[in-house]
C-alpha cells in the first residue's frame, strides 16, 4: 500500500467517524474532533507538507458537511498540521508521551483559534463560557482519543510499500 493510499484512507476513516459516531462520543457536551487527531498523527508520521496539506482538505471536508461558514476549521487544521508536522521535524523523541502531548496542546490551540474566527465571523457565541465549556475539556479528550487511536493508526500509515518483483523492471 502506498503512502497517498494510507493518508487517504486514514483520512476518510476519521470523516466517517467524526460525521457517523461522533455525536454518539459526546461527553459532557463536548463531541471529539477526530480529524484533528487524524491530521495530528499524519503530520507526525509524515512531516509538515503532508500535515498540512491534509489539515487543509480535512477541515475544508468538515466545514463542508457541517451547518456553519465555510473557512474556519480548514484554516484551523491547516496551521495545526504544519504546527504539529514541524514540532516532529525538530524534537526527536519516541514513544507515545509527546504525540499525546502534541494532541492535547494543539486541540487546545486549534479549539481556541476556532473560537475566535467564528467569534470574529459573527456567530453568536459566547466567548469566556465557550473557553472553559468547549475549549478545555476538548484538548483533554483529543489527547484521551488520542492515546486510543495513536498505536494503531501510526502502524498503518508506516505499513510498507508492497512492490510486486514481475512489475518492476532490471535496469541494466
């Protein structure tokens, strides 16, 4: 399986998620952002160009199914895939602590730059009540989704590329 077929399919698996079951997830209010997650973990398999060109075209898809303006959550998960594809590129530790870390960090920032934008666009939100009803407790379930969704997706996304020997040519 190649690299843009693993980012696809992971892609889409977390839409399809977030759209079908992740009304079903919402704790105290607060539904999961599952693409966020999704984006997170590809910019940290694959580096900053691939975060964020999948953060863009994951928030766009999210905007567009969902009821609001069109904009915020693409730009939103635009700079958390380069943000977060960047902080792989130059902190090089292993293990699962600073993905998960990255994850509640970044949802906290993500959620509180959506908070703004659509405060800026002119929805009707109250702000303070948001940050502390909204904000908080989805940093601190992204980071729970993503202790859950981490070990598998990150294996999948790094299986290797099947090339079968009768398809490619000898140079010689």
């Amino acid at each position: 399986m190649g690299r843009l077929t693993t980012t696809v399919l992971t892609l889409l698996s977390a839409l399809i998620l977030q759209v079908a079951f992740g009304s079903a997830f919402t704790i105290v209010g607060v539904t999961p952002n599952i693409l966020m997650v999704a984006v997170i973990i590809i910019a940290f398999v694959r580096g900053s160009t691939e975060g964020t060109i999948v953060g863009f075209i994951a928030g766009l898809a999210f905007d567009l199914i969902g009821a609001t303006i069109v904009g915020p959550m693409a730009l939103t998960l635009t700079l958390t895939g380069f943000v977060a594809g960047i902080i792989k590129e130059q902190v090089f530790a292993g293990g699962w602590l600073l993905p998960v870390t990255v994850v509640g960090v970044a949802s906290l920032i993500s959620e509180a730059i959506y908070l703004v934008l659509v405060t800026a666009l002119g929805l009707p939100v109250a702000f303070f009540p948001a940050l502390f009803t909204r904000v908080i407790p989805a940093a601190l379930y992204a980071a729970f989704i993503a202790l859950i969704l981490l070990p598998p997706v990150t294996k999948f996304l790094r299986l290797p590329l099947k090339v079968d020997p009768n398809t490619v040519k000898r140079v010689t």
